[in-house]
C-alpha cells in the first residue's frame, strides 16, 4: 500500500485498535478478535483504486464521482480475496459502510444483517474520520464527534454499539496496538507482509489455545 493518507487507503492503527477494544468489550473470542483486527486494518484498501482527486476534492461529489467511492468495499472484497490468509475479514471489510437502518451501501443490509465485526468498523472509522482533518472538512472535537455518533445511532450506527463505545473512550482512548503501527508506520505497507504478519499472530493464538 502506497503511503497515502487513511482516506485514500492507507490502514489505520487507530481505527483498528479502537475496534479491538470495542471487540473486547463485547467478549468476542480471541479468533473473532484477529478477523476484527484485520479487517479493521485494511477496510478502506479498496480506496486505492478510487482517483485521487475524488478523494481529495475539496467540494461536494458529482454523482459519478459519488458512484466511483461507494464502490470501494466492493474492490477491497477483491483485493483481500487474492490474499488467503486473510479471507475471513472480507465480510467485514465489504459491508463497513452499511447503515443500521438500512440505507448504506453497497447493499443496504439492516440491523443485525450487518455482521457484528462491520458494525463495530463502521463506529471506529466514523469516530477516526471526524476528529481528523480532511480536504473536504475540518477536523471536530472529541465531545463532537460523539455527539454525532449518538445522534445517528440507530439510523446509521448501532445504538448498542455507541453506546459501548461511549463509555469505552469515556476512559481515554486506547493506546495504539504496537502492531499496527509497526505495520503501518509513515512508509508505504505491502500488503502480503501485513496479512503475513496478522496470519501468524492468529494461528500463534490458536496454537496457545
């Protein structure tokens, strides 16, 4: 992956280890965890096919430069299909911009048709992307951005979710998970290295277990 900022396709340590956590918080077992973690990671690679200019325009999006980002999920699909270390994340990664109400993309899944580890994405990434600078916004505070994430819930999040999620950077938020930053760092990312090394953690796991 080609050093770009996270939206155009760069992982995010942040967005990754908030979803562990979120993870955690729910009991998820520790195999759930690592397909979170990886999905979580690389849920915006799909990005990287997406013309720069449209993800750095300033402005509102055509509709046709509208339809080009909301087929990122899709391409991401493809992209981690290739690698099949990883393949389990790929529901995750291609649903993360499903809404709870049912009006997401790319095929307007509801409720519980989401499943659980998107809907956790879908908060983290939502939460990262506001407090963040962005050519077409500015950045907004922390007390903001989970007014806007309690605002929405129900409609786009999941109210559970939020909620969990409120009260889990009530505390602060997370430390990054070293891994990832090693991963991630300020240079470019390959993708078989990153999915070697998330592979090998999780079946360190299993064996362990």
């Amino acid at each position: 992956l080609v050093p770009y900022p996270h939206h155009r396709g760069q992982p995010s340590a942040r967005i990754a280890t908030l979803a562990v956590h979120l993870g955690r918080r729910l009991g998820l077992p520790e195999a759930e965890l690592d397909r979170l973690r990886i999905a979580a990671l690389l849920h915006d690679v799909g990005k990287l096919a997406v013309p720069p200019e449209i993800l750095e325009k300033p402005g509102p999006l055509t509709t046709r430069e509208w339809q080009a980002v909301v087929q990122h999920p899709r391409i991401g699909q493809l992209i981690l299909e290739q690698a099949s270390a990883i393949q389990d994340a790929v529901p995750l990664v291609l649903h993360h911009h499903e809404h709870f109400g049912g009006h997401g993309y790319p095929f307007g899944l509801r409720g519980e048709e989401i499943p659980l580890g998107a809907r956790i994405i879908a908060i983290a990434d939502a939460y990262d992307a506001m407090i963040q600078d962005r050519p077409y916004k500015a950045a907004i505070d922390h007390a903001a951005a989970i007014e806007e994430l309690r605002r929405h819930a129900g409609s786009q999040f999941d109210p559970d979710l939020v909620e969990l999620f409120v009260d889990l950077v009530a505390e602060g938020l997370p430390a990054l998970d070293p891994t990832f930053v090693a991963l991630v760092g300020d240079g470019p990312v390959a993708l078989p290295e990153a999915a070697g090394v998330l592979a090998v953690r999780s079946r360190r796991r299993e064996a362990a277990g």
